[in-house]
C-alpha cells in the first residue's frame, strides 16, 4: 500500500510541473519586473495568433511574446 501511495504522489509531482529553462527564468522575471503578466498561452501579436502554446510574456492584452528577445524588441 505505500508503494502504491508513493507511485501515485510521484505521477501527480511530475504531471503538475512544468520546468522552465534558466533563460525563461530571466526572460519571466524581465517581464514580471515591467508589470507585465507572465503566463503560458498561444504566442500572439497585434491581435492575431502567430503561433503555438508556449510560456512567455503579455505586454499588452494584443501581444503574447514567447521570446526575450521579440519582448525586448516590443518594449523598446
């Protein structure tokens, strides 16, 4: 019984995380620093989706950037 126990908390501990790279991780904190909303969603500009889910910065409610460094170029 506590192997079951211990098998399922370690399927649940690696279902509910998703692990971000060190690059993201500065990318996020950039973005949270400016007050802009950090999330994970399809990347999108000017309104439109450009392109897949994807964990990244929302500087405005039109633009979803997956990148640091299209961030880096929007907010400039």
């Amino acid at each position: 019984m506590k192997q079951l126990t211990l098998i399922a908390l370690i399927i649940l501990a690696a279902c509910s995380t998703e692990q971000i790279s060190n690059e993201q991780t500065i990318f996020k904190e950039k973005c949270l620093a400016n007050g802009h909303q950090w999330m994970k969603m399809s990347e999108m500009k000017d309104g439109m989706m450009t392109g897949p889910p994807c964990y990244g910065c929302m500087p405005d409610e039109k633009t979803h950037l997956c990148t640091q460094e299209e961030y880096e170029a929007h907010v400039k």
